[in-house]
C-alpha cells in the first residue's frame, strides 16, 4: 500500500511541471502560434525561480521571478515572430539556445546552494487517510494549482466569447482581422500566457521538485510538453491524460531498473528528441488534415495597413 502511494506522489509531482507548461503551449498554439522556446523559458525560469527564493527566503517570491522571467523570454519571441514576422520555427529555436545559455550565466552563483522546498498541504485527519490522503490532501501548492489551471483554460477556450475569439485567429485570422479582432494582439498575450506558464513550471523544478538549482535541471522538459500539446490534439482534457501518462512512464521506468527490468538510460535520455521529431512529423501530418491542429498554426500574419 505504501509503495503504490510513493508511486502515485512521485508521478503527480514528475507530471506538473509538464502539465503547467503544455497547458501554456496550449493556449499559445491554439491563437496560431508555433513556439518551440519552452524548454528556454523553463530554464531560465528555473534559474530565476530559485534565485528569487534563496535571496528572499520565499518560495512564492520565487514562483513569481519564474513567472515573470518566462514573461520577459516569451516578449522576445513575440517581437520577432509577431512584429517582425520572423519563422515561428526558427525563432523558438533561437528562443531555446538563448535560455539555455541565459540560465548559465544566471545561476552560476547558486550552484550548490539549497533551500526549504514548497511545504505540502497538511489537513489533520484527512492527510492520514491510507492511499488517498496523501495525493488529494498532501500535495504541494503547485500541484493544485496545475490542476486548476487546466480547469480555467478548458473553461475560458470553450465557455467565453474571449476563447472563442482566441480560436478564431488560430483557425483562420484573416476572417478574425476582418472583423475587427486585432489577431497579433491576440497572439501576443497568448504567447505571453505561455511563457508565464513556462517560467512557472521550470521555477517548480528547484523549489518544490528538488530543493536546489542545477545547469539543465529541465532535462528536456519543454520539449515533451510540445509534444504532450499535439498528443492531445489541442484539447485540454486529452492534455492531463498525456502529462500523467508520460509522468508515470518516466516514473516506472525507475522503479523498473529497482525491479531488475533493464531499460538503458540512454533511452530516457534520447527521450526530449524523439518529442521533437514527434512533434514535427505530426505536425505535418496536421496540414493534411489528420489532426485537429488550428488551421493556421505557424503561419505568418501580416494585417493590411
């Protein structure tokens, strides 16, 4: 019984950072835009995130530096992508090597440095139930907040004019434009949405994941939430079925090797690229209609002057 509430802890907290950043990416793409900068966002998220905790002694100080650090990598991406309809592919890209590098610099001092990771919710009499208790009543702040978020985006894209709107422009933005919607505006604060979400799922990693800041710590994380996003075919509920599940895969697989089933870690480790590849070969396929992909992801949008 314990061991399958270990299990069950261990995936909730491998899967929220995934979870909070596809569902950023979700929003981003659903307005039409491609951003492969996530893993760059998270890290410098990461490195913000912790920065702002250890200086402060306060982790949602530091989950704010995460959220704004993302903020400010996603403006960079909108600048080029949006105002200067730069490639969306390469400018992610760009975005990425940026933030890695970015990350470098800004945790340099940290290194080596830990803190008290985010304290986990504690209900007397609740929290102690067996197996259950726990996981509903025992988590940490960011994994409720996950939850919500993904709640709040479902509602907002599917329950209020202003989703609408926002699917509108990813779906076709020359009507959108053509009747008054201003599409790059629109697509800038989805994108800055995304890049907030991406901040905060990076600053998750050292504040609450593993108490301490590394060079990397995101592992490839960004990538798999680009591809949880085309897993789900863009709807929000799909979303959190591929997040646990790729959490739970990435949990398994080590108590696995604790099992004596041998699964080289040379394949966990290619894991970041298959996604990649997975992402771009689906995407493909999307523009010939085998997915439900928004028609105009990707695509540039110039507004008449």
């Amino acid at each position: 019984m314990e061991l399958v509430e270990a299990i069950i802890l261990a995936v909730l907290a491998a899967s929220t950072p995934l979870l909070i950043a596809a569902t950023g990416e979700l929003v981003t793409e659903r307005s039409g835009v491609l951003n492969l900068g996530v893993e760059g966002m998270m890290i410098v998220g990461a490195a913000c995130g912790f920065a702002g905790a250890w200086l402060t002694g306060s982790i949602l100080v530091g989950a704010l530096f995460g959220i704004v650090a993302g903020t400010l990598m996603s403006l960079i991406f909108a600048l080029m992508a949006l105002g200067l309809a730069v490639n969306q592919v390469a400018t992610g890209l760009a975005l990425t090597i940026l933030g890695i590098g970015l990350s470098g610099l800004i945790g340099a001092g940290f290194v080596g440095e830990r803190i008290t990771p985010a304290a986990h919710l504690a209900l007397p009499g609740l929290t102690d139930i067996p197996l259950v208790g726990r996981v509903l009543f025992g988590e940490d702040a960011f994994v409720y907040f996950s939850i919500a978020l993904i709640i709040g985006v479902w509602w907002f894209l599917y329950c209020t004019r202003a989703g609408l709107i926002l699917r509108a422009c990813g779906d076709n933005h020359v009507s959108a434009h053509a009747l008054g919607y201003p599409v790059l505006r629109i697509r800038t604060f989805a994108v800055m949405f995304g890049g907030a979400c991406a901040g905060l799922a990076g600053a998750y990693l050292p504040l609450a994941y593993t108490p301490f800041f590394i060079p990397g710590m995101t592992a490839g994380r960004g990538w798999i939430a680009l591809a949880l996003v085309v897993f789900s075919s863009w709807r929000p509920g799909r979303l959190v079925v591929g997040a646990y599940l790729f959490g739970a895969v990435t949990i398994l697989q080590l108590h696995a090797q604790g099992w004596g089933v041998g699964i080289p870690s040379q394949f966990m480790s290619a894991l970041p690229y298959l996604a990649t590849v997975i992402v771009l070969v689906l995407l493909s396929r999307a523009r010939t209609g085998g997915s439900t992909a928004p028609a105009a992801l990707g695509t540039v949008f110039v507004p008449d002057r």
